[in-house]
C-alpha cells in the first residue's frame, strides 16, 4: 500500500465515521422532537377533556 492510498483510506474513514455520528445525533434528534411533540398533545388533549 503506498502513502497516497493510505491518505485516501484515513481520508474516507474520517468522513464515513462523521457521516455515521451525525445520523446518529440526527436520528436521536428527531426521535425526542417526536416524543416532545407527543407528551405536548396528549397532555393538551387532556387539559380539554378536564375543562369540558
């Protein structure tokens, strides 16, 4: 293996790493915006179910 192809490799396993890490932070990301969205809606649902 010479050196500009073990620049290459280093180079793609950096991006593939942060690639994986930001789907990761992503994918968690919008998993808690859902699961706020839904606590919010269902304690609004039965905030109104009280008042009526």
């Amino acid at each position: 293996m010479e050196f500009g192809q073990y620049l290459g490799f280093i180079a793609f396993l950096t991006v593939l790493t942060i690639g994986f890490w930001l789907m990761m932070f992503l994918v968690s990301f919008v998993f808690y915006w859902l699961g706020g969205a839904t606590i919010e809606l269902i304690k609004e649902k039965r905030n109104n179910r009280e008042t009526e």
